[in-house]
C-alpha cells in the first residue's frame, strides 16, 4: 500500500486552494492538536515553518502568534487568528491578509473530514502572490501537511 494522499479540490479561482483528507481520529483530537501554534511546524508538509516565535500556548479568536519561517531565508511571521469555532474551525491571516484556514467535519466519534485552505480572495499584493506561483505549490504543500497531520496524530494515539 502506497502512502496516503490528501485530495486536492478544484475551486475554479486561482486564489483560493482546498484540500481534504479524511482522518482516523476524532475531530476533537485534531482540532485541539491544530489550535496549538508549536505543533504547527510538526504538521507542515512546505517544510517553511521552523517553530513558534511567540504567542499563546493554544489559540483562539484574535490570537496573534508569530512564526519562525524559511524559504531560502530565514524571516519571521506574525499571525492573527480571524476565526475561531472550537472543535470546528480556525483561521488565521498574517501581513498580507491571505487566510489559511482549518475545517473539521466529524464523521463518526473516531474520524473527521479536514480541510484545508488557502484564501488569497482579499489579500494584498495579489500580483506578488501570482508572481510567486502560489498556484504551482501551496496547493501541493497544503496535501502534504494534511498527510503529515495524519500520520503525526496517528502515532500520537
């Protein structure tokens, strides 16, 4: 059996990115792992994010958490949760207004539908962020984190 791929959904706007994965663990269980800023860089399938810089232990609405990133070079991020439904949903932008946001679907007590996106609907410097290609990778990174997620709580439980 090969690994495990997240799905990718066609939004039909190049600036906005889904995917999903169904998960085999409790909607409350990846909710609560998500909603903690240090897990973050566990999760992540770009591989950019590199650990908290500061904010609170868990997160809630209008958190503001900064990260430690690379792509290239080292910067730093600062975040702030935009939406927040416990066990449901979460959402932060940053600088650029562009939100990565969290959905939780529970199937059954034991295994939850994530998904994840990208909004760039209303960011700033829309031209900087197609010039970027966020088309060509983020949609695959956001897969790849989705799978990390997976296999992170999995061995957790």
């Amino acid at each position: 059996m090969g690994k495990r791929r997240a799905t990718i959904v066609q939004t039909g706007d190049p600036m906005l990115f889904r995917v999903e994965l169904e998960i085999p663990v409790s909607s409350k269980t990846i909710f609560d792992f998500i909603a903690i800023p240090s897990n973050h860089s566990v999760m992540d399938g770009s591989k950019m994010v590199k650990g908290t810089l500061s904010g609170p232990d868990r997160l809630f609405l209008g958190a503001k958490f900064g990260m430690k990133m690379k792509q290239g070079i080292p910067y730093l991020i600062k975040n702030e949760v935009v939406e927040f439904e416990e066990g449901r949903s979460i959402a932060w932008r940053h600088l650029l207004h562009n939100v990565w946001r969290y959905e939780l679907q529970p199937i059954n007590e034991g295994k939850a539908l994530v998904v994840e996106s990208w909004d760039g609907r209303n960011a700033r410097a829309q031209w900087w962020l197609r010039f970027r290609s966020f088309d060509k990778w983020v949609p695959i990174a956001m897969a790849k984190t989705l799978v990390q997620l997976e296999e992170v709580l999995l061995k957790k439980s």
